[in-house]
C-alpha cells in the first residue's frame, strides 16, 4: 500500500506543513519531519524498541502535558549481542500504517460521534442506581 500522495492522510499532511510553514512559529519539530517523509515516499524506519524517552508530561510543557500510552512509552536499552542491524531494504507495512492512522486520527465514531451519542443516550436512558 504504502502512503502515496492520494493517500488522504498524505494529502492532510502536506496541507497541514503548508498551514504551519505560513504561520510563523518556530516551536514545532513534527512537521519538518513530515516533510522528511513526503519527500521519501512516506517512507521510514520504526525500531524494534523505543529508544527515546519523552519526559516533558508536565503543566508547563510545550506540547505534551497529559500522557499517554502513545506517547509515555518507556525507553528500552538495546541487548547486548544483538547490536545495530540495519535492514537491507525497506518496504511499506500497510497493517502498521493503518494502526498509526486510527490512533493518530480515531475518526469520526470515536472522536466526534461517540462522545455525542453517549450524552444522547444518558439522557433518555434511565441511570443506573
């Protein structure tokens, strides 16, 4: 499959870059690396095991002040006797791409849709007691 440039989500990012590159700010690292991507067919490497630890889950950070599995992964140290392995060739996982998209935009059902249906409910069904 691999996110080609009719891949809506390769369509949003890219009006997304262009949206944040007119805007001015400087604090944003995301969307040079989406640039990185769409210029390398979307195309990139995820480690076996997260090697960064994102530490920056506080009331006065930037960007990230709630955590979450996504996002508050521990980092985990490489083993020994297995060392560095680049791949020889990379291709595209479409199972992976697809799980990324859902947690990264759940979309309409569980981002818009089922909180309202919940409130809707709550009011015509009875509580619970």
């Amino acid at each position: 499959m691999g996110l080609h440039r009719q891949h809506p989500f390769y369509r949003e990012r890219i009006k997304l870059f262009d949206l944040e590159l007119n805007s001015g700010r400087k604090d944003v690292w995301d969307y040079q690396w989406h640039y990185a991507l769409a210029s390398q067919g979307m195309l990139s490497m995820v480690p076996a095991v997260n090697l960064i630890q994102n530490i920056g889950f506080t009331g006065d950070a930037t960007h990230t002040v709630d955590p979450d599995p996504l996002r508050s992964r521990p980092a985990q140290a490489l083993a020994v006797d297995d060392g560095l392995r680049h791949p020889e060739f990379m291709l595209a996982d479409p199972a992976y791409e697809q799980a990324l998209i859902r947690a990264a935009h759940p979309g309409p059902w569980r981002g818009w849709l089922a909180p309202k249906t919940r409130r809707v409910l709550a009011k015509l069904l009875p509580r619970r007691q």
